[in-house]
C-alpha cells in the first residue's frame, strides 16, 4: 500500500497601490556677465540638461499569484524592505517597496513597447535568464513579465512562484511518551538553484546538498498540530530527501515517496503518524458507545410485513451471505457488523431501503436500522453495523426491503444457489466477559494498512509478521496466548464463509484451518489499548482456488484468536468498532478504518 501526500493549492491575488516616482527638481542654468570685445562673437551657451519625462519613467506595481495563508518566508503581501529586481533592454533595475509604493533610486524612461523581466529576490549576480537563488535562506522565488509602453510605463507583473512548500505535521497518534519535538529537519535537498524568469522553470547548478533546519521546540497535539515547513525547489521525483526529527530525545526519520511530484506554486501537506511501540501501551482514543443512541437508532419504528407478490418481478429479491469473515461469534450488548449479497429480479431500478431483523418462530424479536439502497440488475452487497440487545438465544437474521413510497416491508424471495435458512441463524452470547479481549485493528506490518476490498499476498515458509491492537474494554489484567489461523472453510458457524458460497466447476476448492503463529500476552490492568506483533509463517501448501471463469475465489482470511490463561478454549478476537457508528462520529470509510481480519493470498499463486 502506497500513502500519498495531500495537494492543496490556494489563490489570492492582492493588488497593490500604484505608485509613482518623486519629482526631481531641474536645477537653473547660470550665464556668467562678461565683456564683449568683438561685437561680431557671442557668449557661448552651455547645453542644457535635458530634462526628465515623468511621464515615461519605468514604474512597478506587481501583484501575486497562487498565495496561501501566511507562512514561514512565503510572501503573501509584499512587507516594507521587498526588494524586487527589473530586467529590460539588458538593465538590471532595483525597486524596494517603502510599505506604500515600489521605489527605485535608478529613474529608466520607457520610450518604446518593451518587456520587462521581474524577480524575487533581488540579486546583483543576475544573467538573465536565469536568478540563482540559495534554499538555505528559506526565500520566497517568484517570477513575472508583462509589457510596458510609452504610453502604459507602470510595469504590472503578476509574480508566481518558482518553488514548492512542503508542509509537514506530526501527530501522536500510537505514542504513548511525553511528545517534545526538536530538531526538525529536511535533509539532502540541493543549497542553491537557478529559476528562469521566463518560463519559471527551475535548473539544478552542480551545487552541494545541504540539510535545512525548519523548527522544532514544540510538543505533539493531534487536535491543533504544530505546522512545520520548508520552501522547496519543484522535483519530479524527490530522491533521497528525507524529513528528520527527536521525539523525546529519540532520533527519528521519514523519507519523502521518491514517486511523488512536486509542482512549483503548489502545497504538499505531509501527515506523519507516530507509531506506537510493538508490545506496548498506545494512544487511541477511545470513543464510547453512545448506548441510547443505539437503542433507539432502527429499534423503534414498526414493521409491516408484505406478503411476496411471485407475480411480480419488481418486489423480487434474491439473497446470499456475505461479510461471514468478521466471524459468527455475537455478543449481546455490543456492536456486530452483518452482510449479504442480493439481486433485483425487476427490469426497473430499484431504490428503497434495506435493513435486518432477528426473527424468532416468524416473529421479529429485534429490529436493527435501514439503509438506503439503488439497484438494477447485477449482483450488490452491503453490511451493516448492528447493534444487538436481544436476550442470549438463536435468532434467524433477515434481511427486509422496501420501495420507496411504501410503508410495507418483504422478505427476499430465495436463496442463491443453495441457500437455506439455516445459513442466516446465529446464536447471540451473554455479554463478553472481560478477560476476553477484541480487535481495535490487524494488519500486515510491511503494508503499514488494511482495506476490506484488497486481498494481500504473504509469503510461502517465510516468515511474515501481523500487527495487531488489542482492545481491553474492562482496563483489567490479560495474560494468556494469541494464535494467527489463516484459514478457508464453508459450513454453518464458520468465520470464513457460508455452505451457499461454494461454487461447482472449481480447482483447488480446498477447506483448511491453519495455525501460522502464536505469541503470549500478559497486559497490566489500567491498559484500554495494546499493540502487538506476532511473527508467521505458512508451511502447508495449497493450491489456488479458482472458479468456474479462471478468477480466486472465497480467498483465505487470517483472524487472530484468543486463549486465556488456564483455559484449553479458543474464542475468535471480535471486532470492537461500536464507536465508528455513533451518531456525531466524523469517519470518512467506517469499513476502512478497522478490521478483525486480513484477506490474504499466497504469493506462489501469481508467480
């Protein structure tokens, strides 16, 4: 997995006062009272200076493009002492802004149709085109042109920006430690570069690689993060620079994807996590359960139930299990994500709603809370985070649908391939003791993420290491042991898949349960949250499952389960995520950002 760095590009353009050179007084010219000897000669005159048209004198009122929010050496609205330098007709002139208008010492008529040239900073060692400008002093590189006249002497370049601010902010996240940050640094980034006044584009002299101090000195604070930033020079692949940095002393790094790209006038926002310690206690904030929320969100609205119309194509349903990986275990009083597959037998579009229920004996015991959906044709799945309450026992799970504009809800009419209701029973336990731990995430340690809709390649007899956080909601002491299973299996109560999924005219259709790893665990009380890592290996081969069209199918999970001390029974590590679907919860995917499995394949399958 690839994490990408956020552009943001922001425009303000600030149009300054228009500004005019002072009068320069023509001093008067002084003729001397002398005798005339010869009425034939004349006193000769002296020539006059000739005098200055102000009217034609070379002026500047520039403005700026692509400007951001104030930052360290950006310029966003020119200050008292920005100097800018003039290039036309092979002059070099320099205007310094007096907090009200740019000034030059140096008066230029403009007596023909002409460009001029600008740039920031100003430098004498100018050979146009081209400005050198030196990253160490953090300076803002700009460029323009525009075209004066006799007419039309105010020079007005709009100033763009040569380089590139790399923003970069530091976030707890894991950490645990106090959180002082010092000594934040990019390194091996170019000391000096050459930026054309014409185009903006920017050339790299034979000059030495240097490191740049950008801050430091400040502690971590995830809800208002300290912003540290340098001004870059624009690189199409930023090769070995690098951001470094202390954390409490520590000496830490982080080195820029060399597949980025970074634009001259643009912003890239840099967000680095600090991760937690293997084996240690770990930040994560622990959201509550709003506990009435989801008693009421779904519950207490009637259903009516519809008879199924098998005249009627478009109140037609077909159903099957889906999301099975998140396991069979339910628990009462906690949160269980549940899913299907389904198709709309109707040739129009269907849009309505979708939600489950626990029926018992034909009567809804518990009802859980709708979603909208859309569909025409083709196969859709959905999941649902449901919140269970219902009394420890076996409940049937059914999903119900209804149009828009109706009151009434109706059942699927059938089953996928095989189905029975027997696939859609689930038992709902007492609720977890809490020496019973649950799954804040799991993940690949070399993938640093976990989505539900990658499938991730593992090796085959070599080692490989999950990275797992556990949830303690009780904060008491655990010890006991953690095995990673990676396993494919198909019957009623398994945490892979249903009987229904199974497919005819397949290969490799194999079953397995296999044990890859297992680690002991023994938690302080006081802890809500642990990270781990447990060392794997597969060492039993199996073939690649492929269906009846050449693609996998019903590919292996790893699920993580837990033995207590003292006991010889293996419970399945739940997924603790009850917090993600409160109601004022701001997630961008809820189905994202924690999972209590991986979707794995062997890497010998594509070789």
């Amino acid at each position: 997995m690839k994490i990408r760095g956020y552009v943001i590009i922001s425009a303000l353009p600030l149009f300054l006062v228009a500004c005019h050179s002072d009068k320069i007084p023509v001093p008067e010219k002084k003729v001397e009272n002398t005798e005339q000897t010869d009425d034939s000669k004349q006193p000769e005159e002296e020539p006059e200076d000739k005098p200055v048209n102000e009217e034609l004198l070379l002026g500047l009122n520039p403005t700026l493009k692509n400007m951001v929010e104030s930052r360290r050496g950006i310029i966003n609205a020119w200050q008292t002492g920005n100097e800018i330098g003039l290039y036309t007709e092979d002059r070099t002139l320099k205007y310094t802004y007096d907090g009200n208008s740019w000034k030059s010492a140096e008066q230029y008529e403009v007596q023909k149709e002409q460009t001029v040239y600008a740039y920031h900073p100003y430098t004498e060692n100018f050979d146009f085109p081209y400005v050198s400008v030196d990253l160490t002093r953090q300076e803002d590189a700009m460029y323009g042109q525009c075209i004066v006249t006799p007419d039309f002497p105010m020079a007005k370049p709009e100033m763009k920006h040569a380089l590139s601010l790399i923003r970069v902010k530091l976030l707890r996240d894991e950490y645990m430690g106090t959180g002082m940050v010092t000594d934040v640094t990019v390194r091996n980034v170019n000391s000096h570069v050459d930026t054309d006044v014409l185009y903006g584009n920017v050339a790299y002299p034979n000059a030495p690689k240097c490191d740049i101090p950008i801050g430091g000195g400040f502690m971590l604070n995830d809800a208002n993060p300290t912003v540290s930033e340098a001004i870059l020079p624009p690189l199409y692949h930023p090769d070995g620079v690098s951001l470094s940095f202390k954390l409490d002393g520590k000496d830490m790094s982080y080195t820029f994807p060399s597949w980025h790209d970074w634009e001259s006038g643009k912003i890239y926002t840099y967000t680095i996590k600090i991760k937690g310690a293997y084996n240690a206690e770990i930040n994560k904030e622990d959201v509550p359960i709003d506990v009435e929320y989801w008693s009421q969100f779904g519950k207490t609205d009637d259903i009516v139930l519809k008879d199924i119309d098998y005249t009627n194509f478009e109140n037609i349903f077909f159903i099957s299990t889906n999301h099975t990986e998140f396991g069979y275990d339910c628990y009462q009083s906690e949160g269980k994500p549940f899913g299907l597959f389904y198709t709309h037998a109707g040739s129009n579009p269907f849009e309505g709603k979708l939600r489950f229920v626990f029926m018992q004996g034909g009567q809804i015991v518990e009802k859980f809370q709708p979603i909208d959906i859309k569909i025409q044709g083709d196969w859709d799945g959905k999941k649902i985070q449901c919140y269970v309450t219902s009394a420890p026992g076996t409940y049937q799970l059914v999903p119900l649908f209804q149009r828009n504009g109706e009151s009434t809800w109706f059942k699927a009419s059938g089953y996928e391939r095989n189905g029975t209701d027997a696939e859609w029973m689930y038992e709902v336990k007492a609720p977890a003791p809490d020496n019973l731990p649950a799954l804040r995430n799991i993940l690949l340690e070399n993938e640093g993420h976990n989505t539900n809709f990658l499938s991730y390649r593992i090796p085959f007899k070599e080692s490989f290491n999950v990275v797992y956080t556990l949830s303690n909601k009780g904060k008491k002491a655990l010890k006991g042991e953690i095995k990673a299973v990676w396993e494919r299996e198909f019957n009623l109560k398994s945490n892979s898949y249903r009987p229904s999924t199974r497919k005819q005219n397949v290969i490799n259709d194999n079953e397995w349960a296999d044990e890859i790893g297992r680690v002991s665990v023994d938690i302080q009380p006081g802890i809500r949250y642990w990270k781990g890592v447990l060392e794997c290996k597969v060492t039993k081969f199996y073939g690649k499952p492929i269906d009846s069209n050449g693609n996998e199918y019903a590919g292996p999970v790893i699920h993580l389960y837990w033995r207590p001390e003292g006991s010889s029974n293996w419970t399945l590590l739940r997924l603790d995520a009850d917090y993600l679907f409160n109601k004022n919860y701001q997630g961008a995917d809820v189905w994202d950002e924690t999972l209590n499995y991986i979707n794995v394949s062997l890497e010998n399958w594509y070789n």
